[in-house]
C-alpha cells in the first residue's frame, strides 16, 4: 500500500463548558472529522489523504483546530462549511487557505492574545 500523501488531524476533544480553555468538539459530534472523510471520498482520494480524529492539540482557544502535514498547515475556527474548501484548495490543488490559517504568533505560544 502507497504512503499516505497527507494526513489531517482534527481535534475531536471535548472539556465541560465552563472550562476556560474551552475545546474543539463541544457536542462530541465528530462532525468535522465526519465531513472531511465524506469530502475525501467524494473526490476519490481516500487512500492518499487520511482524515484522522485527534484528541487535545493544544490550541484550544483557536479551535476548533486542524492541522495537515507533512505541511504542517494549522487551521483555526474550522466549521464544516470550511471543510470542502479546505480539502479542494489544499489538498487536492496544493494551495494552503489562507483565511483559515492560526497566527504563527498564535501557535504554541503561552503569550497568545488569545489565551485567557
Ligand atoms: S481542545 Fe482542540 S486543540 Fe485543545
């Protein structure tokens, strides 16, 4: 079997509401993850590019968060309206969307105007 071309990961962590970090996948839907499957079959890519769920990625506040390597593209406020143009204009044609990108100041970061 071929290597994957990419994988994406996207959290699927859930915390109590009143926790202030907040998290990804407050309905524990798994939607997300759900759709960006659905979207790669419909293209017929389901055995270059893996949609996998991921628990806490630590970018809570900018969640819910994806991120795609080996591009190490991490995306921010990800909704499923997101999903097809995230997988069309990144995945299948090489092009990162750049509205949906987290802030390189953003990641990894405990200085993070984001961070409560
Ligand atoms: S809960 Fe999703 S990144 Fe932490």
């Amino acid at each position: 079997m071929p290597k994957f071309e990419h994988h994406i990961f996207i959290c699927t962590n859930q915390r109590p509401p009143e926790n202030p970090r907040g998290c990804c996948d407050p309905a524990g839907l798994g939607q997300l993850q759900l759709l960006f499957k659905k979207e790669l079959a419909a293209r017929g890519v389901k055995g270059k590019i893996r949609a996998n769920k991921a628990g806490c990625l630590d970018q809570c506040e900018h969640g819910p968060t994806v991120v795609v390597y080996p591009d190490a593209v991490w995306y921010s406020g990800v909704t499923v309206d997101d999903v097809p143009e995230i997988v069309e204009s990144h995945l299948i044609n090489g092009v990162p969307v750049a509205r949906l990108q987290m802030r390189e100041a953003c990641l990894n970061t405990q200085q993070c105007e984001h961070r409560k």
